[in-house]
C-alpha cells in the first residue's frame, strides 16, 4: 500500500497530468491516421523528451504506445483500414459489423475490449510487481546475456518463412552498434578514419530513418485513396454490456496478451493469433468469426491492448526490449541516467509502480475521450496519404536535427529512410535492425562481463536461471529447425503433386530417353563427368 | 503460372532478387575490411576481442544474407526487378528536399524555411488549392510554435536572424 501511495505522490503534479493528457489524446489521433502509427510518433517525439523530467517524458511515450491501438481500431472498423499494423485483425470482424449498419456497436465494443485488456494487464503487472522484484536481482550479466539472445532469436523466427532475411538484418543491426570507437580498449572499428563516425550511429537517427523518414517516403510516393465514411448511429455504451456477456474470451484474451507481452520479441501478433483462435475455438458460433462477430473482435482488440503494459516487464526489470517501441523508450532512460533493469526494481520500485498507475489512468482518459469525442474523430481519416508524408518529412526534421544540429545525422537519417523504403516496398521486417542494434550492445557488454568470472565456457551456464534460459533458447532453436523441415517437407509434397508427368523411375528414364540415345546427350554426359571429376580431383 | 515455392514466397517477387544480391555483396566488401578496420589485441579474451562483434554481425549477415539469396525461388532479374529499383531511386527526390531543408534551416532560420518548405513541397505533391496551401502555412506555424517555441528544443537560430534589430534578434533566435 506504501509502494502505491508513493507511487501516486509521484505522479501528482501538473506536468505528469498535462503529459497523461497529451499521450492519450495524441495517441488516440495518430493511431486513427492510417499511415502514421505509434512508431513514427515516438521516434519523432523522441529529442523532444530528453529535456522532460524521466516519468514525463516517458508518461507522453507510454501514452502514445497505449492509445494509439484504441486510436487504431477506427478505422479498421470503420473503412477497413488498420490504423495501426496490430489493428489488422480487427478489420475482420470490425467491419463486417459496419458493413450490415452496426458501426457504433462495433466501436463500442471495440473501446471497451481494449479497456478491459489495457486495465487487466496494468492491475497483474501491479500485482505482480513484488515477484519481479524478487526474481529481477537474480539476473546477472550471464543471465540478461542469455535473455538479450533469446530475445534476438524470438525476433527473428517470428518472421516465418523470412526467418533468413530478418536473422540477417538482426546481424546487420549488432554491426551497426559495433561501429565507432570501442569503449574498453579503445580501438576504432569501421570508421574509414571518418571523424563522423567514431562516436558511432546514433539508435535515434537509425530509428527515425527507418520509421518516420521511410513512412514519408512511402506516403509521398503513393495515391490518395477516397475514403468514405459511414454514418455513425447508436449507443456508444452497448458495447460494455456486450463485453460483459463474454467474460471468458475477454479474460484469456487479455491472460495472452500479458504473457505474449512479456516475452520480448512476440508481442501483439501472437497475443492476437492465438486468442483469436482460442475464441474462434470455443464459440458456439464459430462460422460468424470474419464475418462480424463480437468475439472475434473482443479477442483481437483485447489482445493487443494488454501488450503495451505487460511489454515494460522485460525492459524495466532486465534492461531489454522486446521490441521496437521499447527499443526507443530505452533510450529515454539512458538519457536521463535511469538504467532499467534489476537495480530499477530494487531502488527505484515506486517509479515503476507509478509508470503503471499512469498506464491505468491512462486508459480511463482514453476511454472517456473516445466515448465523447469519436464523431469529430473519425475526420482525421479524411486526411490525404501525400500531404501526410509532407507532413511527416517536416516533423522528421525535428526529430534528427534537435539530437546534435548535426547535417550529417540527417542524411544518415536519410540513407536509412531509403533503406526502410526499400524494405517496406519488399515486405521485408525493419524492426530486427533496431532490435540487433539495441540488443547487441546488451550482448557485447554482458558477455565480455560475464566470461571475465567463468573459467571454462560450460561454467556460464551453471546457475539455474542462466541454465533455464539455455535450455529455452535450445528449445526455441529446436522448435524452429523442425518447422522449417515441416514446411519444406510440405513445399516438396505440394511441387509433386501439382506435376503432371509421372514421377516413376520407369517413366523418369523414358523422358530422357532422347539426351540418352543422341549424340549431343553423350558429350554433355561426357563432358559433365570430365568437370565432376577434376573437381573432385581438386579435393 | 507460378510454381509452389513462388506461391509461398512470403512478399512481392520484383526487386527481391536486386535487394539480396546488394545485400550480400555490400556484407561481403565490409567483412573483407575486418582486417584492417578493426584490431586483434594481445593478452586478450577471445570474446573481448573489439573484432568480435563486428565479425559476428558480418558474419551472420553473409551467411544468413547469403541463404536468403540462395532460396530465393528466382535467379534472374526481370525488367520488373529494374523498374521497382527505379522506383527506388525516385524517392532520392524527397530524400533530396529533405537535405535541402536541412542545409537551409541554420542559414535562413527555422520558421521562415519551414513556411517555405510545407507549402512547397504540398504544391510538388499536386495540392495547389488555396485551401491546402492555408493548411500547409498554419501546420509550419504550428509545428516552429510547438517544438521551438513551446517544448525548446534545440534547433539553431538562423544567420539571417543576426541582422534582425535588438530585441527582435534574440526573440527570433529563441523562439522561432
């Protein structure tokens, strides 16, 4: 009760309850304008936080992170549009309701699905606290090494069937970091004796370009598409009623989405798939999910409002992110010479209590925002994809030149917007960049710490966390390999089938029948074994 | 008609196979500058080594890099892969008024280029309505008020300002 008080005596100023106010408002805003999402917001808001007291600016970042997915839902449901990318899976269900005049039912219930989860997971996070602070101390650097790596490798077998190119990227990210001069022995590396690069690349100049400049650039080369808005009509207070018909989808759904949550690298997409499943599973009218179907929507906006909360454990208690949006709250703490991680909990618990309870109240002002103000609200869809990306160049601007008035930020800035371009353009995931880049200096840190008190290398493993975090990361490893082998198995079963010719020996040999008898056949036969046997005559 | 593998290729075909070629070949050209980039020091850890993790990330970008190439389910560039690289290219134009924005701002002053800038670049976008141009002007003004004016940060007073009469300078300077 001490802890929560204080927690509360923190809080109770004016700047905390302006910054309160402006993320959830401005997060509400930006996560209803398809196109600008929390990310572009947060890196471009980024420098303009460092100069804020820690809990303020990190309240305006919370804020934004958790009400740009209720922001989101409009119109997913209202033009078949994410807001948001974790607001896919609410157009599913979301619009169909529109689509047969039920658009203010669909956002009611969207509204208060994405409050019961955002306040589920705050209150078991509040009360969960007291066991992380227990636990978190027990991380030493062996420890949060292991978790850095299981965090890294979640990320990258996350993108199935692109686990390749984003373990790749992931790579590209722990380079990124290693340039510049190294902090222990002093050594330059990769700065092509550039002045500009020995105190190496700025995470903030990387994320900005990646997200914001490369979201301009995406915007400014596409059409403006017409959108046409559906009357709203109807209570915007069914939909609480409706929300506590289903109490068994809402509670498993949000228990997803603060486990997925925790576990840094999974987040949203999981949380919502398998709810959405579990849902879909368990009804009693499973043929309605896609086609407008209350649960379906509960489950999706559930899931992904209880992320946000729970994504503050592994960063708050361990120091590391789980993803992007993390990543970039991070660097607001280092900022401010707050280092997360088990001495946070340790020292400073009321001040993760407090970032909780702003989360909480959070999620009020939200809900009551949205209660009142959607009418007005759904106009900003109106708003036209180029003049956005105009927009969004403009604001990019700030968000790199205020870090050091540095030119030659913004053009790095620039070269990694054309390199997210390019990656959006592909489909290709840019969030494993960030990801490498902050979980590799993690790594690089804690490794040279932690090998520095082993003496054999099996010794790095001899305490029964580091060890269960070993045997996780086998398993997730093994895991993976055998769905690889799955779906390649699958892949070649698929290619035969669709064959038309016979895939008999008999019949193979008949086919080939012609290279076989004719005389070119025998000197490209001659000529291939001749090759094959230098080659091997090589080794 | 595309074959299974294409099917299941997650993302679109055109520019995949330019991209892992550019790819590999840039993490190819870094990693063969390990030896003279980075430094071997003696009397030290193998995993303290300052060429450690430069070569892990190297290392994990060729091979991995390398693989994605090597699965990808086509080998050859069609004309389809070079349109898509120019499509790339293009956006060197906005990536080119950004800089310009950039090199003018210290010169000219924040507000003054941020007027000019939104309203020039929305009319390059085709939104030459007196209308839009409005909304252009009072977005600059609003976005000079709110980070310059309002929150402070820290974006240098333009050369131009110098000129300005006394206390008009230093507002300018300070504020906008």
């Amino acid at each position: 009760m001490d802890l929560i008080l204080s927690a509360i005596e923190i809080l109770m100023r004016w700047d905390v309850a302006l910054a309160l106010l402006t993320g959830s408002v401005g997060g509400v805003l930006i996560g209803a304008i398809p196109g600008v999402g929390p990310a572009v917001a947060i890196a471009i808001l980024l420098p303009a936080t460092f100069s804020m007291d820690p809990i303020v600016g990190l309240t305006v970042l919370l804020g934004i992170y958790g009400s740009s997915m209720y922001g989101g839902s409009i119109p997913a449901i209202l033009i078949n549009t994410p807001g948001t990318a974790v607001n896919a899976l609410t157009t599913y269900d979301g619009y169909p309701m529109t689509a047969r005049g039920e658009p203010r039912r669909a956002l009611s219930l969207a509204y208060s699905a994405s409050f019961f989860g955002g306040t589920f997971s705050v209150i078991c996070l509040i009360l969960f606290a007291p066991v992380l602070a227990r636990i978190a101390p027990m991380f030493g650097s062996r420890e949060i090494f292991l978790a850095a790596l299981l965090g890294i490798i979640l990320v990258i077998v996350a993108h199935r069937g692109q686990s390749l190119i984003a373990g790749a990227l992931a790579c590209f990210g722990i380079f990124l970091q290693s340039i510049g001069l190294e902090p222990v022995k002093y050594t330059s590396r990769y700065t092509f004796d550039q002045s500009f690069l020995s105190s190496g690349i700025d995470l903030i100049v990387v994320v900005l370009g990646l997200f914001a400049l490369s979201q301009a650039f995406v915007l400014l080369t596409d059409v403006d598409e017409k959108v046409r808005l559906t009357k709203l009509r109807g209570g915007m207070f069914q939909g609480m009623r409706e929300l506590a018909r289903h109490p068994r989808v809402a509670g498993v759904s949000a228990s997803f989405g603060v486990v997925m949550g925790m576990i840094p690298g999974v987040g949203e997409f999981t949380a919502q798939f398998l709810s959405y499943t579990y849902a879909q599973k368990s009804s009693k009218r499973p043929q309605d999910f896609g086609h407008g179907s209350s649960e379906g929507l509960i489950a999706a906006e559930t899931a992904n409002n209880a992320v946000p909360a729970a994504a503050m454990v592994p960063l708050l208690a361990l120091g590391i992110p789980g993803e992007a949006l993390t990543a970039m709250m991070l660097s607001v703490f280092y900022v401010h010479n707050v280092v997360p991680g088990p001495g946070l909990f340790q020292n400073d618990m009321d001040f993760v209590v407090a970032l909780y309870i702003a989360l909480l109240i959070l999620n009020v002002l939200v809900l009551a925002f949205l209660l009142l103000a959607t009418r007005s609200l759904v106009q900003v869809v109106r708003i036209p994809n180029r003049f956005l990306g105009v927009c969004i160049l403009t604001l990019s601007f700030v968000g790199v030149y205020s870090l050091r008035n540095s030119a030659t930020d913004c053009l790095i800035a620039a070269v990694f917007g054309l390199l997210g371009y390019i990656l959006k353009r592909l489909a290709l995931p840019s969030v494993p960049i960030i990801l490498g880049m902050v979980l590799g200096g993690i790594m690089e840190v804690k490794l040279r710490a932690g090998m520095a008190r082993v003496k054999e290398p099996l010794d790095f493993i001899d305490r029964p966390i580091a060890f269960i975090l070993f045997l996780i990361i086998i398993m997730v490893l093994a895991i993976h390999i055998r769905r690889v082998f799955l779906d390649r198995r699958e892949l070649k079963e698929a290619e035969w089938q669709t064959r038309n010719a016979s895939t008999r020996f008999g019949k193979l040999m008949l086919r080939r029948r012609n290279s076989f008898l004719k005389d070119r056949g025998k000197k490209v036969r001659e000529r291939h074994s001749k090759l094959l046997r230098r080659l091997t005559g090589l080794f | 008609m595309p074959t299974e593998r294409e099917r299941r290729f997650v993302g679109p075909r055109r520019g995949q196979i330019i991209f892992g070629v550019a790819f590999v070949a840039a993490s190819l050209l870094l990693l063969s500058q390990i030896g003279s980039q980075t430094r071997w020091v003696d009397k030290t850890e193998f995993f303290a080594q300052p060429r450690f993790w430069p070569a892990v990330g190297l290392g994990g970008m060729v091979l991995l890099g390398g693989l994605h190439l090597y699965r990808l389910p086509w080998w050859r560039a069609t004309r389809y892969d070079w349109w898509e690289a120019r499509k790339w290219v293009s956006v060197l134009e906005f990536g080119l008024w950004f800089m310009v924005y950039v090199f003018l701002v210290p010169v000219i002053g924040y507000l003054p280029v941020t007027l000019a800038f939104v309203p020039a670049l929305a009319w390059r976008m085709g939104y030459r309505s007196g209308f839009m141009i409005a909304i252009s002007l009072v977005f600059a003004v609003a976005v000079v008020f709110l980070f310059k004016t309002l929150l402070g940060v820290k974006i240098p007073g333009g050369m131009l300002y110098e000129y300005l009469p006394g206390g008009l300078r230093g507002f300018f300077i300070l504020y906008l």
